[in-house]
C-alpha cells in the first residue's frame, strides 16, 4: 500500500511517502499561504504518488495539544472534501525534537521545510511500528 504522512503546522506542511510499507523517505514541504493553497498543493501530491492512505500527525501531550488538534482536525475535514483516500492519525509528540536531533549537524536547521519533512517520516514509521505490532 502505497502511504503518505503530513506534519500539518501552521506555517509548513511535511510530507513523507512509504511505497512499500518498508522504507520511509521525507519529500518536499509545503510552505502554507492559506488553507486553500496548501490543500491544493497536498492533493497534487497525493495524486501524483497514487498514495492509498494518510497518516496525519496529531500532538498528544505539551502545552498547545488541545490547539492544535482542532486546528489539524479542521484542516483534515477541508483536505477530505477534495479527496477519497483514507486518513488516520497518529502520535506526533515529541517527532520535531527528534527531527532535529537526528539532523544535529547534517544540515543548518532553516526554516526551508525539513525539519518537518523528517518529522512527517517519524510519524509514518512510528505508525508502521505500531501497526506491526497489532499484526
């Protein structure tokens, strides 16, 4: 199944495929004008990678959760009227720390989206590992 995770904030989306359920690889981040623009850009995406399902990041924990949840939430319900793949969600905590600690010293942490391109990839293993877990 051919999968796609979105690190959805409120400035930069991160995206992240898996063809096979195996390896996860980070694309290019949306950079977020409006709701409209990024909706756009992410069905683009999603067609053009004939993606089957997406895994969407949602903080569990820390200050700004409850916030945040309904601002993703409601970005969700937008991007579903335009597509019929399914969506779920996933445990985000703690993914952009982990990002950049991974990247410590690979590349200089710009604002350039991939920060959390990598973060979308954790979100899509994590959930990978936990679905092989359940099996």
């Amino acid at each position: 199944m051919k999968l796609a995770s979105l690190d959805i904030g409120l400035k930069r989306i991160g995206l992240a495929i898996s063809l096979d359920e195996k390896l996860v690889f980070p694309q290019n981040a949306i950079f977020r004008r409006d709701t409209k623009q990024a909706i756009s850009e992410i069905v683009k995406f999603l067609e053009e990678w004939g993606i089957e399902k997406v895994i969407v990041g949602l903080p569990k924990g820390g200050s700004s959760e409850e916030e945040m949840t309904r601002e993703i939430k409601s970005f969700i319900d937008k991007l579903l009227k335009r597509i019929t793949i399914e969506v779920e969600y996933q445990n985000e905590y703690g993914s952009s720390k982990e990002a950049k600690e991974m990247t410590k010293g690979v590349f200089r942490h710009k604002k350039d989206g991939k920060i959390d391109s990598i973060s979308a990839k954790i979100i899509l293993e994590r959930w990978l590992f936990d679905k092989k877990k359940v099996l």
